[in-house]
C-alpha cells in the first residue's frame, strides 16, 4: 500500500507539474499577444487607410482582455485624435503616400474640436497636392463634418446623408423618483447648476435653456462654418430648413438628396470607390482581390514614422473623462493616478508642462488633488500652459486654474462653475411598506446620515453649507487665476456653462489654438528653439493590441455599418447609456461634485456602444435596491 501511495503521489505531482507548465505557456503567449507591435514593414508606398471603425477620443482606454472574452464581443474602436492629425501631417511629408483613404462607413463620431483639428491636418495633406477620399455608406453630422475636408466624398447608392445639428431632449425623472418614494436630496449653489433638475423636475428650467440656447446655437454656427469654409458648394440650408422637402424633391432618395445639397460628390458602391482609388494611387501586385491597391493602416504607419526625442522635454498630461477619485484610467481622469504622473514627472527636467483637458468634470476632492499636483510643477518656474479640446467644465476648470496660459477652441465648452451633491433617501419609501427606524441618539448627528429615517436638519443644513464653502473656494481659485474680483468671477459663474468665443470675451479663456499651439507656445515660452525639443506625453500609452485581440481571442465580427435607418437608430441606441450614467450618478454615493452633467456628450466607446447598458435596467434597479436594504 505504501509503495501505491508514493506512486499515487508521483502522479499527482507530475499532474501538476504539467498544468503549472501549460498555464505559465499560455500566459507567456497571452504576454506576447497583448505586448505585440505592427510591423513597419507592412508600410508600403500608396494610400494611408484610416478606417475609422469608432470613435475619435482625446485619450484611449485600455482593453481588458480577459472582460473581453467573457463578453464575446469585440470592443468599440477608439482613435486619440493627436494620433490621427500626426499620421495625416507625417502623410503630407512622406513621398510613400500619394493619397489618404477615409473609411467612415462604421465612423460612430466624436468631439467637434477633434474633428476639426483632423480636418485641418486634411487640409495640409490635399496642400501637399494629394488627395483624400471618403467613402461611408451614410454620413451623420460628424461623419459630413471630417470628409468634408476631402477631395472625394463617395456614398452608396443606398445610403445618404442627414444633419441634425445639437441639442435635442433631456432626461428628467422627477415624477419617477416621485412615484417611487424616492427623495433626491439636492444640495447646490449656482443659478444655473442644472445638472441636478433631472433629479427634481419634468421639464428644463427657463435658465437652463436659456444657457443652452446660447451654447448650442454657438456651436452650431461654428459647424455650419467649418463645413462651409471646407466645403463652399454645400448647400446646409437646403437641407436642413425643410428636410421632408428636401427629400421628396430627389423623389424620397436620400443619396440623390445628398448630391443635390452639394454634400458629397459621387455615388458609387465601395468597389467603385475602391475602383476610384486604383486610378489614382495604381493597382496591388501582390493582391488577386479585384480592385486591391497598395496600403498602409495607421498602426503600422504610427509605429513607422514615431518621432525621436532630441533636445528638451515638454511634458504633456491628459485629463480626458470624468474626474474621479482614485487610479482609474486612461479615459477615465482618476486623480490620483493622474497625480501620481505629474509628481514622478518632477525628476524628468521638464521644460514646460502642457495640460491637456477634455472633461465635464467630476469629484472635487479629485479635481484638487490633480490642480495640487499642477502646482508643484508650477513651483518649478516652469510654464504651464492648458489646452481646452471639447469640453473642459466644473472640475475640468478646476484643474485648468493653474496655468499662465488657457488655449481653447471656438467650439470648446467651458465654464459651469458650480458645485453639487445629490444623496438619495428612502425615508417615504420605508413608511409605504411599513419600514420605520427608531433609536436612541446622543447627538444631532447620530446615526446620521441615515438614508432609510431620513436627515436631521443639522445634516441638510452642514451638507448644504459645505458645498457653498465649496463653492467659494472655486470662485477664490478662479478670481486669482484670472485677475478677477470675486464678484465677477460669481457673476460668470453660477454654474453657466459657455462656448469658447464667449469664453474668450468674459476672460476665462486666453487664447484660440489647439493642442500644438500649446505647445508651441511652451517651448517658447521655455526659450528652447525650434528642433531643440520634443514632447513627452505622461503615462504609458495603450498597448496596440485591440486588432490581435479580435482576430485571435474573438474572432470576427460582422461589420457595423449603418444606411439612413441606422444612422437614427444609433442615437436612441446611445441613450440607453445616458440613462444609466444619469441613473449611477443618483443611486451611487458620491462627494461634493463639480460636474457639468447638462453638457454635450463627446462620443466615447461607452456612450457609442451598440445593445444599450452594461447591466440593463436590472442593474439600477438592483442598486436602488441595495441602497434601500442595507
């Protein structure tokens, strides 16, 4: 028995030995697999290929490949928008590409202020004398907006084009939180703080529309004269005055309607634009596909023309996303991990540091912890310069009031300088189903905050006054910043949000310009010469892996184009996700928040995402649940 017994334990022990062997083998492989770069070589002379299959965003968030597997489908694209204007100037340069082909046919959107700044980096290849093709079987408001830029928009026969413009409908579930006993106690200063009237009313108040109003006609002004200077035969008005009749006049065709408006120029299936493409940049030799012609992604192009660092170091920080306390990130701006980056960059000699904010804000506590980390750079006698990409409101602000130079856009949003915090209780809720508490309390603040018998008035009355204290305390930053008197400071504050023209005009803004101009004006202001720096983004930047990771952990997925029908469906689509993250602002508890809730949403991979929240309605519901049961 004794000699089975050992040859049992063998057994087993050689058993294990494989299985650690075959798991430390496969997690080497999924360490290759994640760690792999593209090839330059597969950089060839021809056309640079941006198939936007996406959204274009100020900073990537990573891929988890293991949530990814589990979730059997293939994460949305993500494109940094410095990425896409460095492959489109270096394109301009280089004698290996002739021309640039821009697939939008699965484009999901993105940030006016991006956008615009690619299309200016268009603009530079077509001023190099070559052109730029689009193709997408429909184009929405962003899509029309970047190939506006191009020498050929190209659309199936099939699809079309509709612009919409901003604005559009609100949540509100004051009479919801009503039916359901549910007291969303709001605590706020700011005449226009309106980001909490989702959770008190039916309808927008008369200041939040009359602030938005502004903002929005503003920003679509500044559309129509993008598209117009781009594209001067566009006829916008046609299109939009009386879109039904637009229509009917190219007998209910929307891509004959779209060539009729002047908004794109061909009408061709993708053979026939690929077709086109052969014309101009010549045919593939080593392809047997029809109509295949020699090109080059933006990977493996990024990796090929990736810039030396010679000379002094401009630092660059991005706080893009909510603002959050904690490590989260990138695409989400944690605080502390974003402080964690500025304070290791203090032995790296910085010359000057550019911060680079595209957020609406979030915790206070957070958005301090980011403008404290700012100013021990600052301590340096360094400049510090902060460039505004499409919204940079409340806590995004926050973080921006350390800097000798604010640069914004015309289509920046910027301001809402206010500060609030909603907590939910249960207290009607609880007596409806014959819920109560009762105790013995030492103090006014015993068993307090107390979310199922309610607040005592000591508790409303301490929690409002921090957020007024809060709230001075902003205004104290902003005045000194900006050389303004508190009370002018409170007067464009108020929680108002403001388009960067306005912006510019009341003094919150210095200067129009986007991120190159930044830094530009950094290094000057550094004294370094020009070729004598290069710029040094903080933190490490996202593995290159999300197309390995399609092709070997999930296979392919079907592609996501999108005719007319789509194109609307897309933003009811989206709207699952503004219910949720509305919903989680409520029903998590949260600090002091300087959040500008009521500001445009920036297309992100979670807003774009197809088949609506992560965990459905069951999953808020399950929240409020927990909230009313511990």
């Amino acid at each position: 028995m004794k000699f089975a017994g050992r040859v049992w334990r063998l057994l087993v022990g050689i058993k294990d030995g494989l299985v650690l062997a075959f798991m430390l083998l496969f997690f080497f492989a999924l360490y290759a697999v994640l760690t792999a770069r593209p090839s330059p070589a597969q950089v060839r002379e021809g056309a640079l290929v941006l198939a936007l299959d996406g959204v274009v965003v100020e900073e990537r968030t990573p891929i988890d490949p293991f949530q990814a597997l589990l979730s059997g489908s293939a994460p949305i694209g993500e494109y940094q928008a410095r990425d896409l204007v460095r492959a489109l100037d270096t394109a301009a340069r280089d004698e290996r590409i002739t021309a640039v082909v821009l697939d939008l046919d699965s484009f999901l959107g993105g940030g006016q202020v991006h956008l615009q700044d690619i299309g200016e980096a268009i603009d530079r290849v077509r001023a190099a004398d070559k052109p730029v093709l689009s193709f997408a079987t429909a184009y929405a408001d962003d899509a029309l907006l970047l190939a506006s830029h191009a020498s050929e928009i190209w659309v199936d026969p099939l699809g079309g084009a509709a612009i919409a413009g901003p604005g559009g409908g609100n949540l509100y579930f004051g009479e919801l939180l009503k039916n359901l006993d549910v007291n969303a106690r709001v605590y706020r200063v700011g005449e226009y703080k309106s980001a909490v009237e989702p959770y008190l009313r039916n309808t927008m108040s008369e200041e939040a529309r009359e602030n938005y109003s502004a903002l929005y006609g503003a920003l679509w002004g500044e559309w129509q004269a993008h598209v117009k200077k781009a594209r001067p035969k566009a006829n916008i008005a046609l299109a939009t005055t009386d879109p039904q009749a637009w229509l009917a006049a190219s007998g209910g065709d929307p891509a004959t309607a779209a060539l009729a408006a002047g908004l794109v120029d061909k009408l061709g299936s993708r053979d026939e634009f690929e077709a086109r493409v052969v014309e101009l940049v010549g045919a593939d030799d080593w392809s047997s596909e029809r109509n295949a012609y020699p090109a080059t992604d933006l990977d493996p192009w990024l990796e090929d023309t990736e810039p030396a660092a010679q000379g002094g170091a401009i630092g660059v920080v991005t706080i893009a996303g909510e603002i959050v306390d904690g490590d989260a990130g990138p695409g989400t701006a944690g605080g502390t991990r974003i402080a964690d980056l500025l304070d290791e960059a203090l032995n790296d000699d910085l010359a000057a540091l550019v911060v680079r904010v595209d957020s609406p804000g979030g915790s206070v506590l957070a958005s301090e912890e980011i403008r404290r980390a700012i100013l021990r750079h600052k301590a340096n006698d360094i400049p510090i310069a902060v460039s505004m990409a499409n919204v940079a409101a409340s806590g995004g602000y926050w973080v921006s009031t350390p800097a000798d130079r604010i640069f914004a856009e015309p289509e920046t949003i910027t301001g809402s300088i206010g500060i609030f915090a909603v907590i939910p209780t249960f207290e009607n809720l609880a007596a409806r189903i014959g819920v109560s508490t009762d105790g013995v309390r030492t103090t006014p603040l015993s068993g307090q905050p107390d979310l199922i018998g309610g607040f005592t008035p000591q508790v409303d009355a301490m929690i409002q006054s921090g957020i007024e204290d809060g709230y001075r305390d902003f205004l104290t930053r902003v005045s000194r910043a900006r050389n303004l008197s508190m009370e002018q400071a409170d007067r464009i504050g108020q929680g108002r949000v403001w388009d960067g023209g306005a912006a510019r005009q009341i003094g919150l803004v210095d200067q129009y310009g986007g991120l190159q101009t930044a830094i530009d004006w950094a290094a000057e202001e550094a004294g370094l010469e020009e070729g004598g720096w290069y710029v040094a983004y903080l933190g490490d930047e996202p593995g290159t892996y999300d197309t390995l990771l399609r092709q070997w952990l999930i296979g392919d997925e079907t592609e996501a184009r999108a005719d007319m029908t789509a194109l609307f469906a897309r933003r009811q689509q989206a709207l699952a996700g503004r219910v949720e993250a509305d919903l989680d602002r409520l029903l998590t508890t949260e600090g002091a928040q300087a959040y500008c809730l009521e500001c445009p949403q920036t297309p992100t991979a979670r807003t774009a995402r197809i088949g609506g929240m992560d965990g459905g309605l069951d999953g808020w519901l399950g929240k409020l649940a927990a909230l009313i049961l511990n």
